[in-house]
C-alpha cells in the first residue's frame, strides 16, 4: 500500500517538476531582464547638455547618453566613465545620479540595453556584450575622451556587460556594484539546474584575468546578490580592493557623498587622471 502511494507521488511529481522547469527555461529572459517592461514616453530626449547617441553594431542599434565632463576646455581630452545599469533600470532616470562623477572631472557614457526604454531589440549575454562593445567603440575616438583613462562601471546585471568589456577592450580600472560571479547560483533559487541558465556572464572567469585596478562595492546585507559573489571576485582579481556598506540590494549605497568619496580616492590611486 505504502509504496503503491510512492509510486503515485513519483509518477505525478516527476512530470510537474519537469513541467516547471521547461517553464522556467522558457520564461528565464524575462525574469532576469524586468527593465524591459518599464514604460518610457516614445521620442523621450535626454536632458539638456546630454548628447544622445545611436549605436551600431553585432548586436543591431541601440542607444547611450553621453555626458560631457564640467568644465571642459576646447581641446582639452578627460576622462570617461562608461556606465552599465541594474537589470530594473533605464537610462532615462539615471543622470542625476551620475553627476557626482562629472564633478570628478569625468565624463559618463549612460549604455542603454537592447529591448530597454524604447531602444530596439531583445535582451541576451551575447546582445548586451555587443552593445558594450559597440558603445566604447562610438566614444573611444572622440576628441574629449582620453582613451588611456576610460573607467568601466557595472551595476548588479551590469556588472555583465562591464565585464565583458573589460575582457575585450582596453580600460583603466574597472568597478563592480553588486554585483555577481556568474549568474548560475542563481538557479537555485527557483529548484532549477545551473547548466540550463542561457545568460551565465561569467565575471569570475573575467577578473581572474584582468590585470587592471579592480573596486569592487556590495551591500553587506544585500539578499538579491549576496555579498559573496563579490568577495569572492575579490578574492580571484589581482589588483582588488572590496568596499562593504550596512544596506542592502535596492538602498545602496547608504551615503552618496561618502560613495563617490571612496570612488575618487581609488580612482587617483589606479592612475586615472584630472579627477577632482
């Protein structure tokens, strides 16, 4: 009788697990990238000052802010920042945040993700790698840009592309916020195999190989990427310092003023030059 009752749970179970995860694997693009559902006005136009840029690549055309350095003189060359967003964000709501940078001295590149706020395309590893490329690519030769001091910036799923670009192109310093190792831990929180995550951004992989200044920033009560992932990357680059903060995921970082401070004084001591 017992195991007649057995036989039945393996029967109805194995097939209803099987059914989720094939429902998972379909459906994994859309968890992992929500951005793509947030709505922004069509022919929405950057703030006044902000160059919007058209990018063409591998991966179709895309979009990118550019924010010019304060304060430039004519002739003058700076340094560039070029900004990846958290996989709940769009550009569009990002360049008051990235003032503290360009009062630095710097420049920022705001890269916008295929299929995000209105530019065209779906989101994947592979379209999101050739966007960053083709990105650095539109900027690196601009005459303001000093292609020696070009600072590459991943938040959480932008940690990714970031590192895919850091992998292909020359950089540098490269910061990580919250960003993760790979994304097949993630797996596991929804009862599934690692090996059938499509978009794995190995990031473990790349810093273990990148001979650049490395800062890494997490929260160290975050529970959307555990603070793990980026002592560990820690932990695999060769030239890292990891910054920990008391907040989470969403609330970081806790002191802005604070955060660009720390994010000044690496970025004197990785060499990177004109910053204030």
């Amino acid at each position: 009788m017992i195991l007649h009752i057995v036989q039945r749970c393996i029967i109805v179970t194995i097939p209803a697990y099987l059914g989720y995860v094939l429902l998972v694997f379909l459906l994994q693009r859309q968890i992992l990238y929500p951005g793509r559902f947030i709505q922004v006005p069509p022919g929405h136009q950057p703030p006044a000052g902000v160059e919007a840029l058209e990018l063409a690549g591998a991966a179709g055309r895309g979009k990118a802010w550019l924010m010019p350095p304060l304060r430039l003189k004519p002739g003058e060359r700076r340094p560039l920042l070029i900004f990846f967003h958290g996989n709940g964000e769009v550009i569009d709501v990002l360049p008051e945040q990235m003032e503290g940078f360009r009062r630095m001295g710097m420049g920022v590149l705001l890269v916008e993700y295929p299929g995000y706020g209105g530019s065209p395309g779906s989101p994947s590893e592979e379209i999101l790698t050739g966007t960053a490329l083709a990105a650095y690519d539109a900027v690196a030769a601009r005459p303001e840009v000093d292609p020696a001091w070009i600072v590459i910036f991943g938040r959480s799923l932008g940690g990714g592309p970031a590192c895919a670009l850091a992998a292909r192109r020359p950089s540098r310093a490269l910061i990580l916020q919250s960003t993760f190792t790979s994304t097949r831990p993630f797996a596991r929180r929804f009862l599934v195999p690692g090996f059938l995550v499509r978009d794995t951004f190995d990031n473990a992989a790349v810093l273990a190989q990148y001979r650049q200044p490395v800062l890494l920033m997490h929260g160290s009560r975050d529970t959307t990427v555990p603070p793990w992932h980026s002592r560990r990357l820690a932990q695999l680059a060769p030239h890292a310092r990891l910054i920990e903060y008391p907040c989470g995921h969403n609330d970081f970082p806790p002191d802005w003023d604070q955060f660009y401070r720390q994010i000044a004084g690496f970025l004197k001591d990785a060499g990177v030059g004109a910053v204030d």
